[in-house]
C-alpha cells in the first residue's frame, strides 16, 4: 500500500495560497493605515521643493491651521517625520486659537 498522496505536491498551490494569505493579512492588520502596501502605491505625489518653500512662506504670512496641517502632511510623505510632527504641533496651536 503505497500512496501517491504526498509524493508530488502542487507547488503552485501552495504559492497561491501563501499569496492570499499574505494580502488578507495585509488588508486585516494594515488596510486603513497610510503605510499599507496596497495603498502605498496609489498615493499622492509629495509636493516639491518649490511648492512646499511657498506654502511656508505663505503660511508664516497667513497663519491657519490648515496651511500647516498641510504642510505636516508633506514633510510626512516626504519621511522627515521631525518637521511633520513640527508643524502639526502649530497647526493644533492655531486651531486651538481659530476656534
């Protein structure tokens, strides 16, 4: 009695299986986060350098919360979190003096 059984198995199967189970994982643990791998590629193009130089200087001369939320969001996809994390703080300053 010789079974056939696990002689050869179907590797391909277990490549589609390992695949499903790493993009179920994918959208489980990290599908609403900004860092997640499907949502990564289809995200926005970070401002460049000009753009971003004029919404400083337009936002030191007219400071609002959103100027510098948006700002904090560039320096963010750009991954200096320092200046993110900079100009979120004083985005929540002048929301706190908006309101």
């Amino acid at each position: 009695m010789k079974s056939k059984l696990l002689v050869r198995p179907n590797l391909k199967l277990f490549l589609m299986a390992a695949l499903l189970i790493a993009v179920l994982h994918d959208l489980i643990s990290n599908g609403q986060s900004e860092t997640s791998i499907l949502t990564s590629w289809a995200a926005p193009k970070p401002y460049s350098d000009q753009e971003l130089a004029q919404l400083i200087a337009r936002a030191e001369k007219e400071p609002s919360s959103e100027l510098y939320v948006r700002i904090s969001e560039c320096f963010e996809r750009r991954g200096d979190l320092k200046s993110a994390r900079h100009y979120s703080r004083k985005a929540d300053v002048f929301s706190d003096t908006e309101e």
